[in-house]
C-alpha cells in the first residue's frame, strides 16, 4: 500500500515537499455540511510560528491557504477537500553541500536508499518539518469537526531540555494561555526559563528537545476499534509521522512500570450521574478504547538535529569519513512550532475514530 | 474500516475469546514457500508461560496448534493461513459476579458501550491476555520469514516494578538467557530479585508492571514509508494492542527530551564498507526510516488490573458505587508473558514493512 | 495488500482450499447484536446444492457449519465472526494427473506462476467452486442483517445455454419458487427445457454456461461512495470473484449501447409521496449510487471448464504439446450453484455499503 | 472507508469538480525515477477531446496541467504526485434551473441523498464527465510506467448505437489509427457511419451510447490476487468509475453463456517456447489471473442522460410532477471521449496489481 495516507473514514494524505511548489493535503471522507472557508486555515497557520525571532528558523513563511475542491457555498460538500500553501521563502542553495553527506540524526541516509536517490533532499524534501503545514491544516478542520461535538484538543509544552513544567494548570487557562507564551507552555514563569534555555543553546550552535502533553476533554467512552486498530495505537502512529517524535505515551506512561495494582487501577465512581474514574492514570484510554475520561498524551521531542557544529560524517559517493557543518536556516528547540502539529495529530485521528463508530454522522446538521 | 486487521501487505487478524471455543489468527499475504508445519508453533507456545507457577496464573493451557489452511506438502502456498488453538482450561463461572461491575482499569466499561453489551466478558473475552497467544502465533511465522533474511528480533524483560536491569550484554548471551529466567530477564542476578518482587507482590494481593526492551539486529536501511506509514508509528501501533501497554519509546526515547542536539545526534562513519553511526540513539529510525542500525524499542506495561485486594467500582445497572474483589486466576506481573508478545508485534510488522519494499519477495526460493 | 479480503466496513475473508482440512471464512465488522446460530448456516448449504443427481457433481458435501467465534449467547458480539466447514469427501488422487498439465480454461497455468508452484492444485485449490461456500456463509450473515433493515436480494438463472427465461415473475412467486426447480429457474417450463440441456450436455462430455440475474428491492436511495468505491463497482468486483463468471451489467447492461437517450432515460415520478422511475434501465444505480429502485444485476457464467472430452494442453516440466481428459467430479453446468453465490456477493456487498452510510448500525436494537 | 481511492500499491484519488476551480488527482504510490513532466499530459489531454465540433460539446478547455508534487529534476521522487488542471470555460448560471429537478437517469437525485443537498451540483459536480480528466493525467502517468516493461493499452470504440464494427485491425494500425477518426472507431468505414450516426441523434435532440473495446498487449501471466482483488474485478470496479458504463464484460463476455465447454475452452500450446492458448475466449483472464494472453475487455457506454428533448422529472422541494428540458452544453455521444478514460482505468489496475505482485519495482532503473 501507498504509505502517504493516515486514517479510515476521515482519510488525510499530505503532499509537497519542503522546497517545492506547495504544501498541501486531500482530505477525503469529511462529513458533508461542514462551514469552512480559508479564513478558517489562516490564523492556525499564523500562531503556528512564534512571535519569537530569538527562539525561530529566520524562514518565516506567511502561508496563504487556498482550498482547490470539496466546498461549495461555504460548506464542505462530502467530496474530496484538497488545500494547498505555496512555499515561497526558499533557499535552495544551501541544501547543495549536503546532496552527499547525510546530516547526523537526519532522514538523508535512509531516505536516499529508499528512493534510490531520486527523492528531493532540498530542505530535507518530504521529511522536513515544513511538512507539518500540511498536518496542521488538516488538523483546522478536524478540530472544527470536534467543535461541533463539543469536543477540545489542547497541547502545550511540558518540557523544554531541563526546563519542566509541573504546574497544574485548569482548562479555562489552558484555553486563555497556551499561545501566551512563545514556548507554548502553560506556566508562565517555567516559559521564561524555556525560552532563555532555547536561546542558550542557539548561542552555543546547539539545540535542544523537549515533550508536549495533549490534553482531549469530552471525548465519549467506548470510541476505538480493538484489537489492532486501537485508539491508543491509531494516536500513536499518528504522533511518530510528525518528524522528531521519539516516544510516545498515554496517562501516566512509563511511570506506571515502577507501580503496583492498587496504585495505578483507576476505581470507577459514579460523579453527577456519569460513570468517572476518580484517578487518572490511564490518560483515558483501557484495552483500545477511550473510556470516558481526559485523553492524555504525552510525546517525547528529540533536539533538532541541524545544528552549527561540525559534526562527524560520510560522504556517500566516496564512502569515506568526512565532516559536515550544516548551514541553513534552522529552529535550535523545534517544540513549540510542534505543538499545533500534536494537537492536528490527535485531531484527525479521534475524528477518524469517532467516524468509525458513527458518533461523527457523514452529513452535518444544517446549522 | 472494520478494526481487527493489521498490516498491508502480511495481513494478520486475530479472533476468538478467552473463554470461547478456540483463540486464532488469519494470516494474509505470507509468501508461498515458507516451510511451515504444527511443531513450528508448539515450541514457542510452550515457552510462553515461564515454568515457574510462582509467578504465572493457574491457568495453563497446554495449547495445540492446528493450521486450517494456507499449507501444502508442508510449505506455505501463498493463501491464507489459519491457525487455532482450542480453550480447554476455561473457568467462567468466576466472570459472572463482574458481568455489571466493571474491574478497575479493564476493559470492561469500555468494551460494553463499544459493544452494546454483546460483548463476551468472560475472561475478558477479546481483550484478555489469552488473545496474545493469537499474536504470538502470527509471530512464529514472521520470525520464520526474517530468519530467512537473517534478521532476528529478541525482546526481555528489562524492568519489573523498581527492580531494574541494566547489564549491557552480548547478543550471542541474548539468544542463550532470554528463557533462561523465569522472568525473561537477560541478568540472572536482576532476574532473581524481579522474581522476588512478583512473589511478594502476589502474597500482599498485588500486582507489578515493567518494562520490555525489543531488538532487532540486521534490518536493512530505508525500510518503512513515511509520512504517514513510518516504520516507527506502525510498529509503535502494533505494540500497543498488546494489553497493559502504555508507553512505546525509540533509542534513548523520553531520555532525548533532556539532550542537546550534540549529545543526541549520531555520527555517521564507514566501518567495514557498511554505513553505521557512531552512537545508537535514534533506535534504528530517522524520519520513519530504518537507518541499518539496531532497532531498539522499549515499551511500558502497566501492573495486572486483575487484584484482589478490594476496589471500588461502580454497579452499570443501578449507577451506584460498590466493591469489588476480583476472583479467577490471574498473572500477579504479565511482563514475562508480554516478552513473547512484543516479539511477535513487531516481527510481523518488520515483514510487512519488508514486504511492502520489496526486500521480503512473495515466493520463497526452494531451499 | 494481502489479496483475499473484500469490503470495508463489513468485511470477508475466505480460506481454505476445495481439498483441504476445511472451507471457511472470517467476518469482521458486523455489528454486535444480531442473532445467529449454526442452524442458519444449515439450510442455505443444503439447497445450494440443487437436489437432482442428473446435473450435478457427484461429490456432495454434507456440510456442517461451525462457529468458531465472534457469537455469544445467540448473538454476534462484534468481534471476528469464523465459520467453518470440514472437507470429507475428497478424492484426491484425481488430480496428481494434472499436476503439470494445466486444464484448458481453468486457473491452473496462471496459478502456477503466481504462487511459483506452492499452490495447492488439488480440485483447484483456492480456486474451485467450493469456495463459493465460505462466501455463501458469508451471505447468510448479511442476508440477516439485510432482513433487518427489510432489504431482499434474490438470484435466478435467467438462462442456460441457449435456453432463455423471459417470463415476468412477480416478487411473490420470486420468493416462493427459486428453489423449487433444481436449475433455480424462475419459469418452471423454461426450467424443464434448461434440465434437459444440461443432461444433453453432460451425456456428450460437454458442459453449459448461463446467465444469472440478481434483483435487490427495498434498497434505499443514495447509497455508494463514488468516485471509485461506486456501487456497481463493488458489486462487479465482488461478483467477479464467482469462478467462472466473465461479464456483470446493470439494468439493461449492454442493451443500453443499442439505445437513444430518449428511450434510455428513466423519468421520475412522484409515486405514493415517493420519488420512483417510471421505466428501469439504469437497474438502480446511476453515478454509483443506489437509487431507491430496484437493484437489477446480470452476470454471464462460462461453461464448466473440466470436461471428459479430451483437449489440447502442454506439458509444463517438458514444455511440450499433449493431451488432457479431465476425470475428477464435476458439474455440467455449474449455474445452479452459482445461484446462490451470486446473492451472497451482491448481499455482502449492500452489507458493506450500507453501513458505511451509517444505513445498518454497528450495534443492532435488541429485539 | 473514504471512497475516492482506488488501488494498493499505486493510489489514485480524484479531486474537484466540474465547474469548481481545478480538477486534479493524487497519485501515491509510483515509483521513483520514472522521468515526468508537464508535457507528458499536454498531449493526452489534447487528443481527449475529437477534433470535430460536429460531434462534441460546444464546452472545450484547452486544459494546462501543472504538477504540484512529487517530481524533482524531471523524474517521480516516490512522493505523491498532485497534478492539476483549472477549470476556465465554466457556465455554471445553465445549472440553476435543475438545483431541484433532477434530470433522468443522471446522479442528481441520489447525490441529493447521498450528501444531504450539499453536493456541488453545478456541471453535476463530481458526477460530471469532466472527473474524467484526472483519470485521463493518473492514465497517463501508470501508460508511462506500462511502456517500461513493454505493455501497452489500446481503446477504441467498437460500437455506436446500431453501428458496430466486426473488422479486424492489426496492432499496428491499432497504434496508427486509433486518434485518426473522430469517433475512435479504427476501422474507417464504420467510423463514418459512426460519425454521421451521433451528428442525427444530435439534430434531434436527442443522444447514442456505444461500446468500447480495450486490448492490453505483452501482460505477463500470474498476476492478480485471488480471491477478492482478482485482476478481472478490479479492472470492472475501476471502469465501472467512468459515468455511463453500464456493463464489463472479459473476453467472449455474455457471448460465453450460449457457448458449450467445448466451444468456450482455450486449449493451451507451445509458440516460440511459450505457453499461449490456440483461441481466446478467456480474454486474458483465468480464475482472476492473467494468464499471458491479451487481456480483451469490453464496456458498454449508455447514450448521454442530458437531452434537450423534454423530459418527465419531480420537483424536490414540492414533490410533484414536472417536466424538464435539459440546457448547457452536452455531448450527444460521449463514447468518444470515453476512449481515453478507459484506457487510463485498464492501465491504472494494471499497474497497479503488477507493483502487487512485484513485477513493476518501487525504484525504476535510470535510464
């Protein structure tokens, strides 16, 4: 099977590449009946770059979506929605150097033996992060979709390198704050060491990573289909195609390893006539299929691997050792232009999912 | 979509209940030539469950293989293979007190709003742990089918509750130990304690989770299909319909969220001919790619839901809070039976993978 | 993609092969809640074979269903639905002979190639006629489904040889007489005529062909997934997996090439506060949607392939000119048989459909 | 599922609608280093249209196709290809009249259905003739990747209304002739009949139907998937995505339904050291497999729904009776420019199910 398509019902193939013409996504099986214009795509587009030059890649793109097919009278039609940006501010000169030596910790090796060396390596080509445009969009429409089931996804920064962040913070701040702060955390004190920590590390040529919890409040219970197309493993696979993922894990995750039974069961109480779960260690999830309470995710984010420090590697055509100095214009802490990816990421798989199980109906009711 | 299916192009759907009448799996795609008889099954099933009834349920099938079809003059041919095991040691009687009382932490409540009710809770039904030994025979094949390649995939146990194993040791010892230890674990030394801490952990009506490290040596750089099909987000979704998964992690995983782009990143250098990288902290990936190195996976368990101290839990005909103290015979620490299991998860995943490039071809050469 | 499952939201595995351990099939997606036992399997298998010594094989299976698992209770769970049915009256050794000789018309040269010699050649293996059996057991469980939603699907044989019925028979007579002839002939003078040719037939070692017509009523209007999940798509693709079947049409099929636009078109008309046709051509579907006529199908069955007559083939060890006469059990006509494998495949394929228009719910109303 | 994508291994979604800003495709799955550019389609898209305003519709786009995707340095990367093209001659004020009457034997009134009004019913939207254009780009894309391995696609219409064409051609003037008549008819005589045929039926406002006959050259033999993604149902569901077919029929088709065992079999032989077979009835397709011979296909074309002749038809707003007489710019036989569309469904599968099987490999040779 082609590898580019996510999803069953609500189906999402991404397209274009970092320095081509566009970046964009066909959507097919969103619901017809949806409101959607590209009004819609622009401000997610515009708060996906921090209004950070210290702590962002000095390519900034002002990305105008454009929807090519699937609306019609301002409302989805049932048909396939395709909508693309066009990538403008490129500078393909710079990815020359690097045609042969594959950049440590990059997709450059394995991605020249997979396409036998045809694929468009400039800006690291499909495997850029300029990728996750496209993600993000189709994340707009996902999340209007769960608008309309009163359904919210909220990611934020938890932890940047050493910076972490425990704070509790309630949803209504969760709303007001998360695009407060240019490191997208919720704690604005913490922010403030994220962002000093991020350019710290610009300033030594380094970079650095860090994890972004997902938060799904009002997800109904018994949505997943087991035994394989769970809904933990659906987010999952999901949340590694955004590039730099290296972990992924639900309610308390790996902790619960070092936790007895009684520790981590979650009893069940009946709370204003609801069956809840009075802790929260399953981040809403048991055997595959949500249950009712918060869906809580967290990923882990690697450091960005193009950093200014020369670095050890090979030349492909010579196969010799060599040392490679990457220029280019990069992020040095790629976390918080992550963070509406994770959000799009959870967004179209629990769309895809509420889908399946017919709690999302293929035609919306006319507003 | 219906959701029991997995894979594209080694296809693999599990059916059967815990308390029914058989547990199997329906293989589509193996390539014809794969020799492949009943004992090819038998061994692996009897080493499932460690010979150490301190630590197992009393629930021990002695399970039979039984290959319905796909299977000629003792080679695969290409058409479906099915494989059963019958229920013998089935006890369902002890379910009937839980049928309206959801366990803490199950499936239970899920599982009845997916199903409507119809679901069979007996044992858990499809959600229990038996069904793995429909996953573990699937991976009996897929092993057979990397072996043939020369890949080789082992998993152990690597933590059990705060018992944890960090011994480095040869692959040469991997083969040779891995069932040497009731536990699974690699050090003998560490393998005593963990079994120390499951015993105690039963004796107080308790239960322990862990961690299981999965390795597979001698996979092939650029294998997988990115954006959306990465090698990395479809083995992570095979692994968490395992039961009790709640974290899946890639080389140094949540570890890389603390690192600096120089710490993590992993040099690239000639060695004997071949491409290797210096460090192994991608795990094997980069941008959803194997890059010929090790792939190293890690995934979380949670402690047996099943305890019998007494928990509180609600009653799903009257939506009024009770008790519960849940009977039958269960695993007070599933880790060494899920070791088998993750095995098998990523196994068949690997053959997919190599199937869809083209590096696993679809009729086996005559040995 | 593994090959051997069709649908999508309701979908069917067959395995088995015609000699060996057993024919059988795997359902997953149908919802939880229908009422089921082997009982329903028993008498679609008995009249799939017509009772009538003169024109059928002289292998008859007594075929014994047996629900492995996906039932609970007397109902479907929602789980995987395996059925199964053994293999007895085998006589193998009528096919060593053919081994390396490919019968003319049959599957066996091509079979060959595709699974490089693997492939279980006895009495065709995967493809005999007696696969039809997993899919008619298939159609039992999506003929109950449609019979919940009031939706009927109905096969005749519309002519044998050159043998043709063209007398109207109402819906009433429909149902009370297909299996009251054993040509499964609407017409029972036209039924006699069409006996008679296939005795003539096989008296001479000579077989017949056919056609076969399919009409569905009560299909709600709208249903398909166009532009290429279209309805009479699927419902060709799933009639073409019927051996011996080599042309589907749709309401006048080929005739329409004959026609102008004006007596073509099917006008509308308000009939009882309902949207009809006032004429049938299009047989219900128009664009690859349902349109709330009835669905009328025709496919062309070719004669039996295996015949007495001895027939030119080569030698596939030798690469030499030879001759082959087909001993083995066979059908004159298989037409008959294809009855009722013709309604299965048009029954899975509504099935399918319908629920992935959200028309047949996941979880069916307890009666 | 989403239904607008078809294939496995090479994926083909449409996009846009007929009076919408583009029409479009998304190919994913095609190989790398197949080398593609703009003009490869300029020609094909050209020819789609006879150049004869006698016979065709007065709506002529001059259409531009732009690649949006997935080719770098003039060959495919192995990403996915988005190719469209604008839709400029667009008069869609024609298409107000019929928002609630629905034309005879057109899709408006279950698209009405199928997508709760919200369909784009201008030009019929997704229904129109119009989508065929994207068949016609991906066709052009999977004839290049045919022409790598020597097989090759030929159409041509074999009937208009009453006018059928028995003459054999050769291969050769197959290629030469095939876009010399106007009504891609190739034997010259009928194609004038043809010509003047469709020129009557549109001076009395009314239209023809037809047959289109594909031959496929130089297939080996072994590839499809039984039993459900056979060759043969696969290539129907594809065609069955062209608006107006009606019927699919391989080989000798209906016709084999009056023939005898005898008659129908393809004894096979040795020619030049290959297994071929003396006739060929089966038209290349044994038990869902091709078996080396030419695969002969035949799709019967109804006559175009929109007449200017009045017609009955209902008002959906008041559900009465009314009449409608259909304006815009039609084709009064739209077999010709079906030719194309037919050929790009055959070669899409073909590809298709020949990356399936391994035989079209993921990374093409450079040249």
């Amino acid at each position: 099977m082609a590898g580019n398509l996510i999803g069953r019902e609500f189906t999402i193939t991404t397209f274009g590449e970092s320095h081509g013409k566009v970046v964009g996504v066909l959507i097919d099986g969103c619901p017809a009946g949806l409101g959607l214009s590209e009004t819609d795509f622009e401000e997610e587009l515009k708060e996906r770059i921090p209004d950070n030059p210290k702590i962002v890649s000095a390519r900034i793109e002002k990305d105008v979506p454009q929807i090519l097919s699937g609306v019609f009278n301002g409302y989805t039609t049932g048909a396939p929605l395709v909508i693309i940006v066009e990538n403008r501010e490129v500078q393909s000169g710079d990815y020359e150097v690097i045609k042969n030596l594959p950049r440590p910790s990059h997709s450059d090796y394995p991605a020249r033996i997979r396409y036998g060396g045809f694929n468009d390596y400039r800006g690291s080509g499909r495997f850029s992060g300029r990728m996750t445009v496209a993600l993000i969009i189709a994340g707009v429409v996902a999340k209007k979709l769960l608008a309309h089931y009163d359904i919210e996804v909220l990611a934020y920064t938890q932890a940047i390198g050493l910076i972490k962040s425990d704070k509790e913070v309630s949803l209504f701040e969760c709303r007001k704050n998360r695009n407060a702060t240019t490191t997208r955390c919720l704690d604005v004190a913490c922010a403030e060491k994220m962002e000093a920590a991020i350019v710290a590390a610009k300033e030594s040529g380094d970079s650095l990573g860090g994890v972004i919890e997902c938060v799904t409040f009002n997800m109904p219970a018994g949505i997943g289909e087991p035994l394989f197309d769970t809904l933990d493993g659906d987010l999952a696979k999901a949340l590694f195609s955004i590039p730099a993922v290296k972990g992924v894990e639900f309610g308390r995750g790996f902790r619960v390893a070092e936790l007895r039974g009684t520790e981590n069961n979650d009893a069940f109480c009946i709370q204003e006539g609801r069956v809840v779960t009075v802790t929260k260690n399953a981040g809403g999830i048991l055997g595959g299929l949500s249950n009712g309470m918060p869906i809580v995710i967290r990923v882990a984010i690697k450091p960005t691997p193009s950093i200014v420090k020369e670095q050890q590697t090979v030349n492909l055509l010579t196969y010799e050792n060599t040392q490679i100095s990457i220029k280019g214009r990069h992020d040095p802490c790629i976390v918080p232009k992550a963070v509406p990816a994770v959000e799009a990421a959870v967004a179209i798989t629990l769309v895809d999912h509420l889908m399946r199980s017919g709690n999302i109906s293929k035609i919306l009711k006319r507003p």
